[in-house]
C-alpha cells in the first residue's frame, strides 16, 4: 500500500526525533571529553609550577648550583626565560638558608620556560646532560650535599618518557665508564630562590666566573664530555 500522508509525517517525526537524540548524546559526549582534556591538562602541571603562556611549555633541571645552570640554558635559541629555585623537598616556601641546611630535602634546580616549535624538550634534555656530572651522587663539582644533586623534574608522563630515552641514548654512547647516577622524577612544587639569585651571572659576572672556575666545573666536564661539554 502506498503510503499517505496521514502515515508519513508521524514516521519523519520518529526519525527527526531519533536524530535530535543521537545528536543530543554526542554533544553531551564531546563537552565530557572536552571536560577531562581540559582537566588532564592542568593535572599534567604540578602545583607549584605555574602553567605556562599559550604556546611555551616548561623543563625543570636540577644540575647542582643554579646559577650555572641559568647561563647554560640562557643562550640556547627557543628558550625564554630561566628561574631558579627548590624542588623536592618538604618544606613549604623554604629559604635559601634553609635549604642550603641539607634539612628540607630540596634540591637546587632552573625552571625553563621554552618555545617548543623553536627548541624540543628532548633536546633541552640531550643538552642537560653535557652541562653536568651525571656520575656523582648528592655532589656536583665542588659543592656537596643533597641541594647539588642532579635530576630531570619532568612536569608530565610525556616529559618522562622522553627524558628516558635520552638517558638510554646517552648511556650508550657516553665517553665514560662510570655508571649515570641521575634520577627522573615526576616533578613536585617548584619554589623560586630569592632575587639575588636570579640571573646572578649577569648581576655579578665577576664573582660568578671566579666561582664557576674555581669550583671547576667546567674543567671536569671537559674531562667527562671531551668536545661535548656544555652542547
């Protein structure tokens, strides 16, 4: 039998309906995806790391005194600014005499603000290593204690995965014999040190190239990295 239109219009109706449904669902699906990237978004940042500006991202480095690890990362194209603090401890808001103490369970360590699309976190990682002594437990050059110890502070499971496979990488072709001692960890507050020790190489070059000689820190990764060091 033909139908009329006394029995179509109730069965488009259905099917208009059964679309709005349909439609309905996915959209209610997709803010609740959109809800949990959003939200799995600001959990991939620890607290104590302020996310960063649209289109930069952050590498956290604990690589002994701050303030060399400042003017090694400065320079390198794509990164933006570089802070010094403590991370790891726990102490909240710890000062640099508390800290210095060996008593918080901070270590020194730069925050790295950085363009991605100009520099790669693994390439920010692959430069860590030739700019310190991964070989010494809670040491680096002549400063010792548990505030010098090294170690990658990833800010998130990708950065944890890609600082493993650097370190993997370099242990295979590392020009030493002693084993790599430094850690990777998720990375947990990160607390800014006081003003003078901000960009204290450029405030103070002076007294801060006579520390970075007289420590010898760059003669032993000279040793360590041969034409590597400090690349």
């Amino acid at each position: 039998m033909k139908p009329t239109a006394a029995t179509t219009l109730p069965a488009q109706r259905d099917v208009r309906r059964t679309t709005l449904h349909a439609l309905g669902a996915l959209l209610i699906f997709g803010a609740a995806v959109l809800a949990t990237g959003r939200a799995h978004a600001q959990a991939s940042v620890p607290s104590g790391v302020a996310p960063p500006a649209a289109g930069q991202a952050v590498a956290i480095f604990a690589g002994g005194c701050f303030w060399c690890v400042e003017s090694d990362f400065d320079p390198v194209p794509g990164v933006i600014s570089t802070t010094s603090g403590y991370i790891g401890g726990k102490t909240a808001n710890p000062t640099y005499e508390e800290v210095s103490s060996h008593t918080t369970g901070h270590a020194e360590a730069v925050k790295i603000v950085f363009d991605p699309v100009k520099v790669s976190y693994r390439q920010l990682v692959d430069r860590f290593w030739h700019t310190i002594d991964p070989t010494t437990v809670d040491r680096q050059f002549c400063d010792h204690g548990s505030p010098y110890r090294t170690a990658i502070f990833a800010v998130n499971a990708e950065q944890v995965t890609q600082a493993q496979a650097s370190k993997a990488a370099m242990e295979k072709t590392k020009p030493f014999k002693e084993p790599v001692v430094t850690q990777i960890l998720l990375a947990s507050d990160f607390y800014p040190a006081e003003g003078y020790h901000q960009d204290y190489y450029k405030k103070n070059p002076v007294r801060y190239k006579f520390y970075r000689s007289s420590c010898g820190r760059d003669a032993r990764l000279s040793s360590l990295w041969g034409d590597l060091a400090g690349k």
